[in-house]
C-alpha cells in the first residue's frame, strides 16, 4: 500500500506499507465462523518526509473502516515542526480509517538528541491507496 499524508512533526509524507494477513500467520478460522472483522493484519510501514520519517510496526483490522495500532521510531531531519532536527523518538500511534481516508495520533518519548527528557504528542491525516 501506499500513501500521502500531513504529519504534524515531518509535514509532507509518503509512506509505504507492507500488511500481512494475521490469519495465515497464526491460523485459519473457519468459513462459517462469525467474526467482528474478517481483515486482521500485521503492518510494516516506513514514512519519509521533508522533517523526518518514521519506521512502524503494528496490527490492524480492516473492512470497510478500519483501526491500527503501531510500535513507531520516529526520526528528524531537514526542517521539522515542533522539534529539531537530529532527534530520535520512540512511541506508538492509533490510527483510524474509513475507506481511503485516515487519521492518526501519536505519543513519543525522545531516546536521542539533545538530552531533555521531551515528550511528543503527533495527529496526521492523509489518503492510502
């Protein structure tokens, strides 16, 4: 899959994600039984931007909306909004989806950089194709 989205830390971004099938990786159900959502997923995204990208990983569940959630290391470069460039963060985003629109929301912790203890709150919002 791919995508464009406006992040509020990397602005303009691209991502690129791989998603497979939660089914096939940790069993099969059966035809007749009734689930909640019949598209469970494992994802692995990479985003880059003109602030900083963001590699992810997570578990989603798709129909025709959807939700994920993703293990994220966001990365800064060039100029970003928010923060300086040259700075690692880690934390998680929810994202939600409904057809080919999302939106997501983030929280992150810097591991490197320049050494405050500094906590991020992120939202984008973008279309996947």
């Amino acid at each position: 899959m791919l995508g464009l989205k406006y992040d509020s830390v990397t602005g303009v971004t691209g991502a690129g994600c791989l998603c497979f099938s939660a089914e096939s990786l940790f069993g099969n159900h059966s035809d007749n039984e009734i689930r909640m959502c019949n598209h469970e997923f494992l994802i692995l995204q990479v985003e880059a931007g003109e602030g900083g990208g963001k590699l992810q990983l997570g578990y989603g569940a798709w129909q025709m909306t959807g939700c994920a959630t993703k293990l994220s290391i966001l990365r800064t470069w060039g100029d970003p909004m928010e923060v300086e460039p040259g700075e690692t963060y880690l934390g998680g985003e929810f994202q939600l989806n409904l057809l080919l629109l999302n939106v997501a929301v983030g929280l992150y912790t810097e591991i490197d950089g320049d050494g405050e203890d500094e906590t991020l709150v992120t939202w984008s919002t973008g279309i996947g194709f």
